[in-house]
C-alpha cells in the first residue's frame, strides 16, 4: 500500500470517528434539559438545541443568525445585554450568571424563571467576532416550591430569619418577624441591636455572656456553637423602652449553617410565648385559688382541734352513706356516738388548754381506727360521732377498740397524769330512717351506757 | 513568468477547479442545470453558513484539499425529493438530506481527484463527515506563503432563492509537483470526465 492511501486510510478512521463524537456531542447538546444558544457579536443565534427552539418558538433551522433581541420582550433583552456588556467590559471575567425570567412562548401568560450562565468562547474568528455559550436552567417549579414554601414561612407565627458571620441580620422569611419584634426593615441590621439592646438592662450576667458568645461562634468551628450554644439568651422579655406593657415572652432557637466545618449563618427562630406564658400564670393562680378555696373548705369540714370532719361535711356525706343504704347498695350502715366521761371537771380543774389536749388525742385515736369508708365525725363539746357503712356489731366492735385505746390514754399535766374514760351508744340504721332518728337512738342508747357505769358502749338489746 | 505568478496562476487554477467540479456535480446530480457557482462576497470565511456541514479532505503529498459544504435541511429537502422519488420535502428525513450532501461533497471530491490524476498528479479523498455548521466558528482561514501555501476560497451554488455554501482550504507544500495543473483546460476535460454515479440512493 503506498504512503498515499495509508494516510487516507488513517484519515477515514479519524473522520469516521469524529462524525460519530460530533453527532454524540450534538445529541447531548439537543436534549440539554434547559436552553442552550451559541450567540454571535451581533447576539445572532448560530446554534439552539430544542429547548431552545422551544421557549424561543422557532424552529430549529429557522434560529440561524436570528437576533435574540427579535425572540424576547425588549424589557427582558435589555437585561441580558446589560450582562452581556458586563462579561464585554470585564474581559478577566469569563462567565456571568444571573436569574431573569422569560416568557414561555407556548405560555404567553406568564414568565418562567431561569438561571442564566453567559460565557465568552475565546476562539472566536473575524467573521462571527466574539462568541458566547448562554445557557438558561428552568428553575420556574424550583421557585414555585420556593414561593410555597416561603408563603409557608411567612404566615407561620414564627419570626424566622438568618445572620450572617458579622451578626448582621441577612435574610427575613416571615412577615411575623417584624410584628414580634414591632421592626420596619431589618435587613444588615445587627442581631445584638435588635434583640437585646433594648432590653439589656433586665438581662442577667450570664445573658450578656451569652449573646458575647453567639458572636464568638461565628465564623467558627461547629464544635464551638455545641460548646457555647447552651449560653445563647433562649428566653426573654422582650419590649420598647416605654412599652413594657405592650412586651412579649420570646424564646428563641438557634440553628447553626456549617460550610466547611464553619458556622457562617444561624438561622434564628423566634416564638412568641405571651399567650403561652400568660396561660400559665392563669393556671398558676387558679392553682392557688383552687388551693385556698381547698383550704377553707378543709377548716370548714375538719375541726382543727381533733382533725376530725365536722357536723358540716356531716350533713353532705352522711346522707350519701344512708341513702346508699336504703338503696341497698350497702347491707349495712351504723352510727356510733361517743361522750368523754366526766369531762366538765376535767376542765374545771386543769383547764381548757389540758381538755383541748385530751379531746385532741382522743381525736386521733378515733381517726386511727377509722376506715377509709368510715365518716368520723366532732359533734360538739366531748360528743362524737362514727357513721360506719357496716352493721351495729362491727359497730361495737369498733366502739370497743376506741374505748379501751382512750382507757390506756395518759396525759401528763406537770407531775400529774391524767387518765379519762368514754362511753358510747351504737345504733344500726333501718332502712327509710332518718338522720336525726338514727342520732336520736345512738343518743338513747349512750345514755344506757352512762347510766350503766360508764367507760362502757351500748348495744341495741335485739342485737 | 515569475514564480510569484507562477504560483498564482497555480492557485487560482486549483481554486477554479474546486468552484467547477462542484458545480458540474451539483447540476448534473441534481438535474438542475441553471445551478450555477457564485462568489460570496457578503459572507466571510468562519462565518456558519448554514446549520449542517459536509466537510471531506482531498490529500495528496503536495497539496490538501478540505472542502466544505453549508446548508440547510428545508434548502435541500424541496431540491431532492423528487430525486429519492418521494412526493414532498415532508418525506425526506435529515439524515436523507446529510447523505445527499455528503454524496455532493464526495463526487466533486472525486472530480477533482480525477482531473489531478490525468495530470499525472496523485492524491486520496477522505470519507465525507456530516457534522453541525457552527463549528465552522473554530476553523483557521488564515492565509500564508511560507512554509506552506495555505489559501482559501468561499462561494455558493445558487439556484432560485436556494444556496449551498462552500468554503474551500488549500495547503499546498510543493508546488513544482503540481505544474501540470497549471495546463488544466477546463472545456476540455467537461468532455472526458466520467459522468459518475449518484450511488447514495
């Protein structure tokens, strides 16, 4: 074979696989997911690939050396051309990218929002002059989720915004912002002037400390912002010099913004806890109210001196226990009555001071040998009363526990001990009775029992 | 004569040639003889010309050929239908159009060929490639004597409103090796040459 057609041979190779890279590199460059133009000195299009073709509505062979500037609204031109001339006078400057939106021209009504990138191609010739790529990414539905988002953001009863390294306020994403912090514009303004500053005098040393340390944390390590984020200011009372009355509780949270291992940004949310705040302050004092109210029906229903109920709970709760008998719910109720034996001249004698002493711990011997179910009860004086939902021998049986307890009872009045003695009348309630009858016959039957010695209980005869 | 003018007459008989072989192959394969080869004086070397391109090398050891043929598919698409027997332009495909032109490219590359070979003058045609026109913006017209001949040639085989561009590169390393041209007569040679195959089809 002569070096003639070896060279042709070698070249038809070559040729044959550079048409096969072109028509591959021109594929890719057709389904390009976004516009793509090769543009002349003149801004005449010399290549479009389809999406191109398709925003622009022109054909493909009919984009040839057509001006842009005949494609798009003039409004719209002008912006590019003032990039255009930008990229022309900064020649160090090889690509400039910019969002600009352009009408659809199957979409007439609205524009689409691309994300231009303009760049000069250096090898450029004499016919065509200076060329440039532009190649524009549809980013309308990434604005449109934006824009969702950020009416989101905006009506969320949140103040939301950024700062930047210097602590300057950087971006704002909620309407709700400017009203919690009663601001115009906030923009470049700083965090500390705007949050703090006027209330600093009601913020504590460690508070101050704090906000020193939000300014430390940027621009530096994320390690730093865990470390010193626990001293960030994260609840205050905030309000205008004049208008504490008019201020809001404000928590606040701090979310950091790394690039690169550094916090350049905090995202900074701020809640308003007034209602939150002012509801536990409600609930706080209906607690205590609720507590007093508790208190006052305690001394009114408990006798202070013996710590037993009342005749006044004795009128709520001992109609219950004896309706629930007639009713049959419980087979049984009872009444025990007790009197302190010969308790006059105790009190004559040692005094008020030493009978309230006694009529205390015969209380709480009466309290000791209660159930839960059973309703004891200071009737008046030395006189008390025990309703018990069982029979009159449980009664007795009762009674009796309380009697020998009060017989073993000493009191100590200086060298003097003083022992004393009760006496009691138990009687079983019949269905359909009354209280006062049912109080009647344990008195009846407690005067048995005085008249029998005392220091004794009375039974019902047919028991 | 000088051999200033002798290289001058050289370069403008291998320019002449190139402008005739395309346009004898155009008409005859066409069928469209008022198909004619004009200077394009408004138009200048590294401008597209056209959205595709048909590009083939003519090579020889003391001359290189690259031609270039710039088009438009809704140009050729009207001219050709009737020749792949279809009954509109709607018919043809892009990839009919590109191999009529490459075709185009490949016959007067073949013309040329021919006419060096009965000047005893041997040289190889390349395959032709089909490619997009604006990659006509990073060729190299620039022109020079030395050490190696390089001019080019820009014209249009026009025919109604319908023009198919050609750019021309010629480099030429020897040019003794290439006197015999410079008695190239073309009415003549019209008379000898092989009336070729349009064998695309």
């Amino acid at each position: 074979m002569s070096n003639l057609n070896q060279t042709i041979q070698a070249s038809h190779k070559v040729l044959s696989l550079l048409e096969k890279a072109n028509s591959h590199s021109e594929q890719i460059i057709d389904s390009l997911p976004g516009v793509f133009l090769i543009l002349n000195e003149k801004f005449e299009i010399l290549r479009g690939n389809v999406e191109a073709s398709n925003i622009l509505g022109l054909e493909y062979e009919a984009l040839l050396r057509t001006p842009l500037s005949e494609l798009i609204k003039k409004d719209i031109w002008d912006v590019f051309l003032f990039h255009f001339n930008q990229l022309n006078e900064n020649q160090t400057t090889q690509g400039i990218k910019f969002e600009l939106a352009i009408h659809d021209h199957k979409q007439h009504t609205e524009r689409k929002s691309f994300y231009w990138h303009i760049t000069r191609i250096e090898d450029t010739n004499q016919a065509e002059g200076a060329v440039y790529s532009l190649m524009g990414k549809d980013i309308s539905e990434l604005r449109e989720a934006e824009n969702r988002l950020s009416s989101i953001f905006t009506n969320i009863p949140l103040g939301i915004f950024t700062i930047d390294e210097c602590g300057k306020i950087e971006d704002t994403y909620s309407n709700h912002l400017l009203f919690l912090l009663g601001a115009s514009d906030l923009n470049q303004k700083s965090l500390k002037d705007v949050l703090f500053e006027p209330i600093k005098k009601d913020l504590t040393r460690e508070e101050i400390d704090g906000i020193d340390n939000i300014y430390t944390c940027l621009n530096n390590s994320e390690k730093l912002f865990e470390e010193l984020s626990r001293s960030f200011p994260k609840n205050i009372f905030f309000y205008h010099p004049g208008k504490k009355n008019e201020g809001r509780h404000l928590q606040i949270s701090y979310k950091p913004v790394n690039y690169d291992g550094l916090l350049k940004r905090l995202l900074i949310i701020i809640e308003d806890r007034s209602a939150f705040v002012a509801s536990e302050k409600e609930q706080e004092r209906a607690n205590l109210l609720e507590k007093q109210s508790r208190a006052i029906y305690e001394s009114a229903i408990r006798d202070p001196l013996t710590g037993l109920y009342t005749r006044l709970y004795m009128a709520d709760h001992v109609e219950a226990l004896l309706n629930s008998h007639n009713r049959h719910n419980i087979a049984n109720a009872c009444l025990v009555m007790f009197d302190v034996d010969h308790f006059k001249p105790i009190n004559d004698t040692y005094g008020h001071d030493v009978g309230d002493k006694i009529l205390k711990s015969i209380g709480a011997i009466i309290l000791q040998q209660s159930r839960n179910t059973d309703i004891p009860i200071r009737f008046g004086g030395e006189e008390f009363l025990a309703f018990l939902p069982g029979d009159s021998k449980s009664g007795f049986l009762f009674a009796e526990r309380v009697r020998k307890s009060v017989e073993q009872l000493v009191t100590h009045v200086g060298d003097e001990a003083i022992s004393v003695t009760i006496s009691g009348g138990i009687s079983s309630h019949e269905v359909g009775e009354d209280l006062d009858s049912l109080i009647k016959r344990a008195d009846q039957l407690l005067y048995r029992a005085k008249k029998e010695g005392r220091n004794r209980n009375a039974i019902e005869q047919n028991i | 004569m000088t051999n200033n003018a002798k290289i001058d007459l050289l370069k403008d008989k291998i320019k002449f040639l190139v402008r005739h072989a395309a346009e004898d192959r155009v008409r005859k394969h066409t069928g469209q003889s008022e198909f004619s080869v004009i200077d394009a004086d408004d138009c200048l070397p590294g401008q597209v010309l056209g959205n595709w391109m048909s590009l083939i090398l003519i090579t020889g050891s003391a001359l290189k050929i690259t031609l270039k043929l710039h088009f438009s598919h809704n140009d050729i698409k009207p001219l050709i239908y009737p020749i792949y027997r279809k009954a509109s332009a709607a018919e043809i495909s892009d990839q009919q159009s590109m191999d009529f032109i490459k075709e185009l490219c490949n016959l007067t590359a073949g013309f040329i060929e021919q006419v060096f070979e009965h000047n005893d003058i041997s040289l190889g045609i390349s395959l032709p490639l089909g490619t997009r026109g604006f990659y006509e913006l990073f060729s190299d017209y620039t022109e020079s004597d030395y050490p190696m001949i390089k001019y080019h040639d820009l014209w249009r085989l026009s025919f109604d409103e319908l023009s198919i561009f050609g750019t021309v590169m010629f480099e030429i390393s020897d040019p003794n090796a290439l006197e015999n041209i410079t008695s190239y007569d073309q009415e003549n040679q019209d008379e000898d040459e092989d009336e070729g195959e349009f064998d695309f089809l």
